[in-house]
C-alpha cells in the first residue's frame, strides 16, 4: 500500500497547485481517490465527519443493479437460444448475454466519463460520482440490439443536455439515464420499439421474433406468460428491466443501506395497483383487464420504480413530497399503459413527467412549512 | 412547571474518551486571552493599550455599537499583546497574569434590585457577555425584554460535561445566579434538566423547569425553545449557560467579577480524561498539564465539542464560553478503498452502509480526517434525519447559499444557530459545511435585517 501510494504521489506532482499540468488536476485526482480515500481533514465546521461520501452511496446503488444485471445478462441468451431452438447451458446463455451488453456498457461509460471529465477540467472542480451509476443504468434499460453508436449518441445527448447544461451532478431536473432511453425512443423509434428489437439478432434471423407483453397486450395479442414467468422475467423486453424478482433484491438492498427512498417505492406501487385495479372494475378492454397484480411485474415498472425513480436529485426531496411523488409516479404510469397505445410502456414517461413536477410538490410541502410559521407569528402578535 | 421534552430525530455519539468524574485545580497559567471573535456578531472596540498594567475585573474591550457593554479581564496583570489578523482584525488580547488589584463593586441589597439596577451592574461589572440572544446568538441587548431565559444543564453533544457534577459545589451561587436573572424577565426562568436527573436541580426555586429526553441535539437551546415555545418573528429570547449563571451568583454575593470555568478535558488522545478547575481564557498547557495527552501522534485541540468547537493550537487559550475541551488525533492519512461499502467499519457512521452500529459499544475511535469529499447535494432525506426542529434544513441552506433573506426568514433562520447544524455537517453525505453556510447566511441577516 505504501508502495503504491508513493507511486501516486510522484505521478500526481505535475498536476500539483502552481505546475504545468493543474488544470488537469480533477481527472487525476478522480483516479487517485478511486484507489485511496484522500487524507484530506476537516478545517471548517465539525471536526469529525461520517464515514459515509457520495463515491459509497453511489456504489451501493451499483451493487444493488448487479442482480438485475446478472440476470439481463442470462435472459438476453436465454431469450435467443429459446427461439433459435439450439440446446444451450446456463454459461452459454450467459455468454451470448455478455457478448451483447457488455461493449454497451463500455461505449456507455467511455463516452460518458470523458464528456464528465471535459467538464470538470472546464469548470475546475472535482469528477462527480454520479455517472458511474447512469452510465450502467443506460445500457440496462436498451433493447439489446440496438447500435452501439446509438447508444453512445444517447449518453451524449444525456450528459450534455440532462446534466451538464443544468450545472452538473445534482443540478439536473431530468433522471438523465431516461432522457436518454427517452432520447433513443425518439430519435430511432424503429430500434427501440415493435417485435425485432427485444430478442438478441431478431432482426437479422428470420425465425427470431419476440414482442413485449405490454406492447402484445397495446396490439391486441393475447399474453401466453404465466404470472411466475412475467414476475421471474424469463420474457422479452429491455436488457435489465425484466425480471421483478431480481428488481426486488435490489430495492432490498437500496432500502436496508438507506440508499434508496422506501417512501417512493411504496408510494408507486400503491398508486399503481389502486389504479390498476380501478381498471380492472371498468374493465372496458384486454389492457384494462389486465390484472394490476400483472401490472406491477411485466414492463419497466418496478426497474423504473425502485432504480430511476428514487434517484435523489429529480425526485421529490422532501418526505411528504417523496409520497405524492410516488404516487403519482405509479398512477401515470398505468394511465399512459393503458389509455395511450402508442406507448405500450408507461413508466419512462411518467418518471420523466414527475421529475418535472418534483419542484413543484416540494415547493407546496416547504409552503405549508412557511405558512404554519407565519401563522404562528401573526397569533403571536394578536396576543401582545 | 412545564411538560418535559422528547426528543427523537438526531444521534447520540458515544467516543472514547469522556472525562472521569474527578476534579483536579488546573496548574497556573502565566497568559489569559480574550478574544472577540468568542462573541459572534461583535465589533471590538479596544480600551487598552499594549504594556498597560490592569486590575482584574478592568474592562478590556467594549461592543463598537454599544459602549455600555465592556468585557473585562479576567486577572490582573499586563497586556503583553494584542494579536491582529488579516485587515488588522483582533484576534487575542494576552494579558500576563501578575498578583494586582481586583476592582470590587457595590452590589445593593438583594430586596432593593430590580431590573434596571441588575443590567446596570451587570454591564458595569462586564458580567453581560454571559447573557447571549437569540436570533443569531447573539451578545444580549440591555434595552429589550426577552420572552424568557434558557438555561441548559442537559448536555447531549459527544464527550459533553455532566452538569450535576459539575456545578454540584456551588449550589448557592447558582440559586442566587437564577434569582438575578429572574429580575430581567416577566416569567421565571427555564431550567432544562435531564429526565434522569436526581436531587440537585429539582431543588431550585424560582425556575419553570424543563426536562429534555433524547439524542443530540435535544441539549441545544434552539432545540429547546423550538419545542418548549417557538421564537417568533420580533421575540428575543436569552442563554445563559449554567457556570455562568455561577459566576452571576458569585458576582452578587461579593461584588467581584467572576471567571471561573470548569473545563471537562476529553477525547481519545487525552491520558486522563477529568474535571479541571480553572478561569476563562487560560492557558491550554495549564489544563493539559494536568490531564495530559499523547503526544506522540499530531493532535486536534478544540475548545467545545468534536461538532461546533473551535481548533487551537496547544499553545493556545481557553474559549470565553466552553465547559468542554476536546484532543483528538489528527486524520491526514489514506485508506485504500475506503469509500467501499461496509469498509473501515470502526469509523462511525449514521449510514446503514457501514456496520459501525455494531462496533460503538466500547466507544469510537475517531480522528479528523473528511472521509470523502465534498460534493454537490445529491442524497435527501438525511439531514432531516438528525435535525429535530420542524424547519426544513436542506432547503433553508439553499436559501442561504442564495443569499435569499425573505426565504431564509420564511424557512426559519431566526429558530437557529450555526452550532444546531453541527450533525448535519458531521452526517451528510456530500460533506456540505452546514455550519459555515448558516453562520454567513446569519452574517447576511444581520447586516441587512438587523
């Protein structure tokens, strides 16, 4: 250890505070605080300060994805070797899974930090922490056959107009790992919905087809999954998103470490299901009828609910607001499933329809703080 | 008698290191230093010259805004120094103790007092300075009538004194301390004690008694009088910490000024953790003589707590106001990978992502090290989580960052003081000083609002 860490110390002296290389001190530095915790100590206000920074919550949130990940990874072989008929083990599946997404995650990642580099270098302060958790995010909620330069024009059009324009992590009003799946939705809609995008090489073998149950169910299929299936998530559909026992791992995780707000969570999965089963009494048609039960486990609601949804900075901050926002999240997200098949999946939208909001909830709720205060001071002046 | 208080957002931080219940004499101390800075929002204005010979109890300095409030010496000796910083502020004023003269006072009879006389001698004896207010902590002004005057006895800050102990051999001087200040307002007192407490303090007379149940900051007067009686706009509300209500007492019994200070020495670097008699502004060596310390690794001294104290050098001299001295061991070093999660479990740590609640039942080691560093704000939810009072902290440093004063006052800046912050600034996340955003939002309000 100390070996290592006089190497680094020796490689960070051009990029010391009066040298030629200080400009460039902020990527080094993201390298070096990487491998050490720095040594920095406290010099204003407490002296002590808790173990916990923004570089563990942020892992915490990576770790919590893995599960998810792991079984994105399986299922995109499973999904292709299922079709193509072939005889294939768990390891192969895997492989195929991994063949696809991981240069997805490398493009996402590449494209990402540099541009997040650029600005720290630019605007002289330290590399967020906050890409490493969007730049996993992004690739897990493609279809797995999308290009990977498509994928790179998202993270840029993500990092660039989501985030940085705002100001940086922190700062920005829109989840940006949806703005750029909406992003991809919108620009290269053929690629991102229909039948040939969900199973791996769809649209290069014949035979390989496979459609989403949300997107069936908005062309009017019938569903051949059982609930077991849709709620294990042996279907098609984006890379991570399909399995909600896997999802549900990681919101336990998120929830045990403080990480992730339980408030939202809950409060989406109560919104959705009152609304869901709303539907099934009118029951007009098969999307109406459509079990709210089913509801909360096919599409990307509980990925987006448990993973997109709590990210901190455009979600609601305050506790009650936390709730409404919640709520509303899993009750648009419904709506737009089922009022609106133009968009067999709802809960992108309705995320990105609340982070507009968020603001406005919490301006309400600290409202209600500032007139219960101004109230008391009015009361107190009647009475002297 | 009011209803006790129960307190149940905020943390309890159990270091090692908190001082034995013994009281020892501190050994002499060659300088005493006042400094004005211990006052927060005053403007010095200095009656003394260097190499001037003055008695105890002389003042030393005056408010620049108001002359009838003078903080005096507390020995007599010389003004070796008057230590200026940058713009030729004053930062210490060093006298060298010798055995002069003590200026005495004539107190009249304790029937005779009344509340004009009381702030009369006690601006003339330069007792005032024991008297803070709040909005913004604060030096007390003369002319207003406060809504009431707090008193904490209930500590709750790491490593804080136990007042019962104390104060447990003074117990007259504090009575007469409570029956001074009761002259200043309309209503007795508030006397918060802990719901624990036995004997001592249920004795006091002439006092609306508070108990206080919970986790830090539950000993916060903030705290306290956001859930006793929440300040509102226009009210001034007075603190007097408890040995100073002592020094109040002993002022009136003898007409002499009084400055003695009982210091707890604590903290993990401390050999012998205990009780030092001493007075206000002396030297550090002249308690750490006593308690000693290691010294054999870099230390942090800080007069008060490990959350809202101020770091001196060891050299240095006693704050105006703490009862509390804390050592630590400095925290420059690295650790590898230490931001997994999980890791270095014996730091500790409010976060669920560290096993840290397991490992605090001997007490925690701590040093001074950041533990990351500072980001923007990403994580919500966690101040609100150590941060009692219902004011919205999140949003009311935004405001002050801002520099937004009708916002600041709408969300409650005149409920608190920048020490209210001190677990905000220990437990977030993005390691935001909180402390420091609310003292210039305070210096903002201050010189815009008054």
């Amino acid at each position: 250890m100390s070996f290592l860490r006089r190497k680094l110390d020796e490689l960070k002296r051009p990029f010391a505070k009066g040298q030629k290389w200080e400009k460039y001190a902020p990527a080094i530095n993201a390298f070096d605080t990487f491998l050490f915790v720095p040594n920095h100590t406290t010099h204003t206000g407490a002296h002590i300060r808790d173990a916990v920074d923004l570089k563990r919550t942020m892992v915490t949130v990576i770790i919590a994805l893995m599960p998810a990940l792991i079984y994105g990874i399986y299922n995109t072989g499973y999904q292709y070797y299922t079709q193509t008929g072939e005889a294939f083990t768990f390891l192969d599946a895997f492989i195929h899974g991994s063949w696809k997404i991981v240069p997805m995650i490398i493009v996402s990642y590449v494209v990402g930090l540099t541009i997040e580099f650029i600005f720290a270098v630019y605007r002289g302060h330290e590399v967020n922490e906050g890409y490493l958790v969007t730049g996993l995010l992004i690739p897990m909620i493609m279809p797995v056959d999308i290009p990977l330069w498509m994928v790179a024009i998202s993270v840029a059009f993500a990092v660039l107009i989501a985030k940085e324009a705002f100001g940086g992590t922190g700062m920005n009003i829109l989840n940006p790992a949806l703005t750029a799946r909406a992003f991809a939705f919108f620009a290269y809609p053929t690629y991102m919905s229909g039948n040939k995008v969900w199973v791996s090489e769809a649209s290069t073998i014949d035979g390989v087809s496979g459609e989403t149950i949300l997107g069936t169910l908005a062309a009017g299929g019938n569903v051949n999954y059982s609930f077991f299936e849709m709620f294990q998530g042996s279907i098609p559909g984006s890379i991570a998103e399909t399995s909600a026992l896997f999802v549900v791992i990681g919101a336990l995780i998120l929830i045990a470490t403080g990480v992730g707000s339980w408030r939202i969570m809950i409060g989406s999965v109560l919104g959705a299901a009152f609304v869901g089963f709303l539907f099934n009494l009118w029951g007009a048609n098969a999307l109406m009828s459509f079990s709210w039960v089913n509801h909360l486990v096919v599409g990307g609601f509980a990925f987006g609910v448990v993973f997109m949804a709590t990210d901190p900075v455009s979600a609601a901050q305050t506790n009650k607001g936390k709730w409404v926002y919640g709520i509303l999240v899993g009750v648009f997200c419904i709506l737009i499933r089922v009022f609106n098949p133009a968009y067999p999946e709802g809960v992108m939208l309705a995320i990105l329809l609340m982070n507009v909001f968020a603001p406005t909830i919490d301006h309400y709720v600290v409202q209600g703080n500032i007139s219960k205060r101004k109230k008391r001071w009015a009361n107190a002046l009647k009475t002297t | 008698m009011s209803a006790g208080i129960r307190i149940h957002r905020g943390a309890t931080i159990n270091l090692k290191g908190q001082s034995e219940k013994i009281l020892s004499d501190a050994s002499p101390s060659k300088t005493f230093a006042l400094k004005p800075d211990n006052f927060f929002g005053t403007l010095p204005r200095l009656m003394v010259k260097e190499g001037e010979k003055i008695a105890e109890g002389a003042p030393v300095f005056h408010v620049k805004k108001d002359p009838r409030i003078v903080f005096v010496s507390p020995v007599s000796g010389l003004v070796k120094e008057v230590r200026r910083g940058a713009k030729r502020k004053i930062l210490k004023i060093i006298i060298e103790k010798d055995e002069g003269e003590k200026l005495s006072h004539k107190i009249p009879a304790f029937k005779s007092l009344d509340k004009k006389s009381v702030t009369d001698i006690l601006l003339k004896t330069g007792a005032w300075p024991f008297i803070k207010q709040r909005p913004y902590g604060v030096m007390a002004d003369p002319d207003v009538i406060p809504k009431s005057i707090y008193i904490s006895t209930y500590a709750s800050a790491p490593l804080d004194v136990d007042f019962e102990f104390l104060l447990k051999n003074h117990k007259e001087d504090f009575q007469k301390g409570i029956d001074v200040l009761n002259f200043l307002v309309d209503d007795p007192v508030s006397l918060s004690v802990d719901a624990t407490f036995s004997g001592f303090f249920q004795n006091i007379k002439g006092v609306d008694l508070l108990t206080i149940k919970g986790p830090h900051p539950a000993g916060n007067v903030s705290v306290q009088i956001h859930k006793n009686n929440p300040l509102n706009m226009d009210e001034k509300v007075w603190e007097v910490r408890p040995e100073d209500v002592v020094n109040i007492g002993k002022l009136f019994s003898s007409g002499q000024f009084s400055a003695q200070r009982t210091v707890a020495v604590a903290g993990e670097s401390v050999l012998q953790p205990q009780y030092v008699k001493t007075t206000i502004g002396a030297q550090i060596s002249s308690i750490t003589d006593i308690s000693g310390f290691d010294n054999t690794q870099q230390n942090r001294f800080i007069n008060g707590d490990v959350l809202t104290g101020k770091a001196e050098a060891s050299d240095g001299h006693l704050d105006f106001y703490n009862n509390l001295f804390t050592i630590i061991p400095e925290g420059n070093h690295y650790r590898m990978f230490g931001w997994l999660p999980f890791m270095d479990n014996k730091i500790p740590s409010l976060s669920k992502t560290s096993l840290s609640w397991l490992m605090g039942n001997q007490g925690y080691s701590v040093d001074t090290n950041m533990n990351g560093e500072e980001r923007a704000f990403v994580v919500t939810g966690e101040m609100e989580k150590v941060f009692p009072m219902d004011i919205y902290p999140m949003q009311l440093l935004k405001a002050c960052m801002a520099g937004d004063i009708e916002k600041m006052e709408a969300l409650g800046i005149y409920e608190v003081i920048p020490e209210d912050f001190g677990l905000i600034d220990y437990a977030n996340t993005s390691k935001i000083e909180a402390q420091e955003i609310i003292r210039e939002g305070i210096e903002l309000m201050i010189k815009e609002v008054g």
